[in-house]
C-alpha cells in the first residue's frame, strides 16, 4: 500500500530544505504524485531539491510540478520498479488507486467536480489517477466520475495518452474576440436560470425528429428538388431586382435578356471561369448555356448555386454576361419573446468534436472541456460531433474493442455527471462522422431512451435551427465550409474568402447549397428539400470546419466557427458567446451583433 502523505508532511520536509509554499493546489499536488508513485514525503522532496537544483532554483507551482513529473518522477517510475508493480500502476488498472481512496474516504463525495483535472504534461496514467483533491470525499463516486468513464483502456488494448496533446501550450488563449457587451464575464450564473427558452424552432411536423430510410432516391426525384429551389429562389430573384420576366437561357435571341438558373460545370473537374454553365430550371426549358464571364468585373460562383443573369446570346450555345444576380437572405425572426434590456445575459459554450487525439482513444480533450463548463458554469452548451470519430486511427484499424455505442453512451453519461452540479442545458448534435450514427444528410438526432425525459438535453438533428430566449441558432456540424471553399471560384472581390462563403450559405438560404455535394456527404434530397434549408435567417450561425475558426458579422448574422476541440494529435478550440440585450439599442435593430461578445479559445 501507498504511504501516508499529506500536506502537512511535505511543508515540514519542505522547511529543512527553507522552502516554503502557500499554494493549496500546489500542495495537493504534490500529495497526488507521491501517492501515484508511492514515496514518502522526504523522499519526494529530496528528489524535487535535486531537480530544482539543476533548474537554477526552480519555484514550486503546478506547471513546475507537472514539468518535474514528466522528467523525474515518470522516468523513476519505469526504471526502478518491478514489472508486477508496473501492471499495477499503469493507466488501465484502476482497482489499486480505488483501494487508496476506499480506505480515506468517510462520505460520498460533495462536488462531483473535485473529480475532473486535467492531465500532467506527459503523463500516460493522470486520466486514471486522483483528482486534484486526493483527500475529496468520493470513494462511492469515484466509478462514475468522468476520468474513469472515460478510460482509454475501455476502447482499446493500448491505452495511452497523447503526449502532444498534454505537452501543448496557449491553454486558455484567446484566438479571436468579437464584440464588446458592456461589463462582458464569461462565468456564468451561479444558479441555472429556470426560465431559460430552447427548444427546436421548427414544430414537430417541420423538424426531423427521427430516423428514416434512405438509399432509395430516384433521379427524377432528385430533379424535381432542384427544380424547385430554383423555382422558389429565382421568384424572390424576379421580384427583389424587378426583372419582368426570365427567358429561356438556350433561346437565340439579338437583345440583352434575363435568365435564371443554377451554377454547374461542363465536366467532372473542378469549376473554373472557362467551364461554367447555367442550367435552367423546367419553366425556361431545363437546358443548359454555357457562360462568358469575361465581361464582369466582380463575380463569386459555385457548382449548385441559383442565379439570374443579364447577357445577350446571339446564337443560343453561350450567354455573355453583363450582370450578375445574386441571392438575398431570409429575414430576421422577429417575436415579442425576443431578451428584454433587464434580462440576465445568456451565457453559451460551443464545441465541436472528435473530443479525442487522433493517436489516442483518451478522452482527456473532452474532460478538460468538462472542467471549462465547471469553471465558466454556461447556461448553455451546444455540443457537436463527432463524439466517436469514424476517422480516428484506432477506429480505422478496427483497434477498439468495445462496441461504439457503449463508448458513446460512456461519453454523454460523463458529460451528464460532470456537469450536473453546473446545471447548465446540454444541446448535442449529430455528425456524419459519428460512426455510432446514421450516415445520411439530413442527420435525424441521437437516439438516448434514458435521456428523453432528461429537461437538461436536447437531442436535434444536423442541421437544425434553435431557439433561445428568443435568439435563433442555425447549426450544422456538416464541413459546408472547406466543400464549398474547395469549389468556389471569384473575381475582383477581394481577399476575404470567407465572408463570400458565409454570404453564399446565407443567400442561398440553405445549410448545404453545394450541388453536387462531395463524396462525404450522403444526401437524401427529398428529406433535404424539408429539413436542409433554413427556415430564416439565424441571428447566429455555428459552423463548425476544419478551416481556420473565426466570428464575423456577415449581413446581420454572426457566424462562429469555433474549430475542432482537437485538432490531429494537438489541442484545438471552442467558442463561447455572450448575449445580452443592450438598452441603447434600438428596438427596430433586427441584427444582433451589437448585443453579442463572442471569443474563441484554446482548449
């Protein structure tokens, strides 16, 4: 069995040496590394003199302590034990720091967020050591605390920990800031607000609330969709620039005319200035025209997109363009339920999954995310998957050896008890790359029997729009952003890609307006046709890529990428959001963006 350590014996050791320290979280961990490597207090303290010794006096802090575990005691550990004491000390066996605990604990644990740390850099056994608290009352809650949950030597026979990802730097660094909310604090509320209102925008007939068959699309099917987004945009085309009437694109004609329909390319390459056709939809003929550009100064163009344009085509095989009519966006949701001026402010926290390393099944990413939510105590957290990563490489190579929807049922019961005493609302949000999960765009919603009578979850679709205290939310965890950056081609608009990008989803008034979409994104368009487009336009829009993250205010919505919570095998970001209903503004003000602070963070 371990010594017996505390606090009191490692100052008095620490005063024959005249070196003090104050630092309570300090302290407790030193407790921790002693009774993890099972050495006494004098004996602890003898090897960090020796170490700090040779750092030119190093002070004792937890980031010094960390450094020191990495480079002392972790080596001391692999060199100087037996193998029987390796087997028993190494991450997946759990059952000997059970024991220790077992035998020091008297009550069951009062805050069940003593559990949750985050791991030492370079250490491959703290996700299934002690918390930062050793002395926390526990032992009955200690098999359900997250770090246990999510034990790597649940999925797979090699459990170790990512030492890029716990050796990264800038943890907590702001990358981007956006807004300025008078007297802005991220920590929440103590209390969680009772009145808070989300719910799904869209009623239970409008929304995707369940699973459905797909694989079974015709190509007329298909046709007829198409031909109706271009039907329903060109008419609000029509009467938004006063076009009298559009003609049909393959018809010769000798004077300037207007035509509508949607961007496509003349082969299986990607589009460029020399390959763009229009297609028409069946009112103009359903043909195709090919397309001069040459005559624009200025022109933002993709494979799907529903245009009308102004050109002469004197011999019906190619229009040449004078002018270009792009989409305009939905409205704003306007509703007397919208945050009055005296309102406390909502506090939201987005993330975006995989929520583990890509060379480790350790979920050390997402219970760090876990001691975030506990830390700044949200009223909201919106989070999207993929929470078991279809391109992980353990799962790639078949590697886990639990079936997936166990490792996510572990996931969200962790998230669940890890923020339970934070009593904020939990929103998830499917992905494709979910392998647990449908692989089908429209993605129905996670199914969880045990949480549907859960009032802290709420289970949505991809995507969806979401309603809270009277902001609305588009979501999408789909890659629109690198699809569509990938096949854009622009001229003379300048350096801001992604603004165009933003702009586009929003004109387009739809969550994936690429036609035809890559080849990781299986959709079924007739569910797409129903729960694809966006019924407004959000006030904020998440949309999480594998692009650069950002928060930009694009024609009245604030966008949030807040990248990945891992990025490879190194930390990634969140986002979070501050909303708060300013007295100043007025009340005709339809953009939110005066009452909104947003920033993304390093994990």
């Amino acid at each position: 069995m371990s010594p017996t350590v505390t606090t009191e014996n490692l100052k008095s050791e620490l005063e024959m040496f005249c070196i003090s320290c104050e630092d309570d979280s300090a302290l407790e961990k030193m407790v921790e590394q002693c009774l993890c490597n099972a050495i006494n207090a004098d004996k602890w303290v003898l090897e960090w003199v020796a170490y700090s010794t040779t750092k030119n006096g190093l002070a004792i802090s937890v980031d010094t302590l960390e450094q020191f575990e990495h480079e002392v005691l972790n080596k001391r550990h692999k060199s100087k034990h037996s193998s029987k004491t390796e087997e028993r000390h190494r991450p997946r066996d759990i059952h000997t720091i059970q024991e220790i605990f077992r035998i020091k604990a008297e009550e069951e644990e009062d805050n069940l967020l003593d559990c949750y740390t985050t791991p030492s850099k370079g250490s491959q056994k703290r996700v299934l050591t002690t918390p930062e608290n050793p002395y926390s009352k526990r032992s009955s809650a200690l098999l359900a605390s997250p770090g246990v949950l999510l034990s790597p030597a649940c999925f797979s026979p090699c459990p170790t920990s990512s030492q890029k990802y716990s050796q990264r730097g800038g943890k907590g660094e702001v990358v981007v800031s956006f807004g300025a909310v008078q007297g802005t604090r991220w920590a929440g509320r103590k209390a969680p607000s009772a009145e808070l209102q989300l719910e799904l925008l869209e009623g239970p007939e409008d929304s995707l609330r369940s699973s459905y068959k797909y694989m079974f699309q015709r190509l007329r099917d298909i046709r007829n969709v198409l031909t109706d987004k271009i039907e329903m945009l060109g008419e609000d085309l029509r009467s938004h620039y006063n076009i009298e009437e559009f003609s049909p694109a393959s018809l010769p004609a000798q004077d300037s005319v207007s035509v509508l329909g949607q961007v496509c390319c003349d082969s299986n390459g990607k589009l460029n200035a020399q390959s763009v056709l229009l297609e028409a939809g069946q009112e103009q003929g359903g043909q195709q025209v090919r397309v001069d550009l040459s005559e624009l100064q200025q022109y933002s163009l993709f494979p799907g997109q529903v245009v009308a344009m102004e050109g002469m085509n004197t011999t019906g095989g190619k229009l040449m363009v004078s002018k270009l009519y792009e989409g305009i966006p939905l409205p704003f949701y306007s509703s007397e339920a919208k945050m009055d001026s005296d309102e406390e402010p909502v506090n939201v926290l987005v993330a975006c999954g995989p929520y583990t390393p890509s060379d480790s099944l350790n979920f050390e990413p997402l219970l760090d995310l876990i001691h975030v939510i506990g830390r700044d105590r949200p009223d909201v957290c919106i989070l999207l998957g993929p929470f078991v990563d279809s391109k992980h490489e353990e799962i790639a190579k078949s590697q886990v050896t639990e079936p997936f929807e166990a490792i996510f049922a572990r996931c969200i019961e962790s998230i669940l008890e890890g923020t339970k005493s934070v009593g904020c609302r939990l929103v998830f949000v499917p992905s494709q790359r979910d392998i647990h999960h449908h692989y089908i765009y429209p993605q129905p919603p996670f199914t969880l029997p045990s949480l549907c009578k859960n009032p802290r979850v709420t289970l949505v679709p991809d995507p969806c729009t979401v309603l809270i205290n009277g902001v609305t939310f588009g979501i999408t965890s789909t890659d629109i952003l690198l699809h569509l950056g990938a096949e854009e081609i622009s001229s003379g608009t300048g350096s801001d890609r992604f603004s165009r990008l933003l702009k586009h989803i929003l004109t387009q008034r739809s969550y994936y307006p690429l036609y035809p979409p890559v080849e990781d994104v299986n959709m079924d368009y007739e569910k797409f046709q129903s729960f694809g487009q966006m019924p407004l336009t959000p006030d904020i829009l998440i949309i999480p890529s594998e692009l650069r993250y950002l928060v930009k205010d694009i024609i009245g919505c604030v966008c949030v990428n807040p990248g990945r919570l891992t990025k490879g095998q190194v930390g990634g970001t969140y986002g979070r959001l501050l909303i708060q209903r300013a007295a100043s503004v007025d009340e005709d003000e339809k953009s939110i963006h005066h009452c909104l602070a947003a920033q993304v963070v390093k994990i």
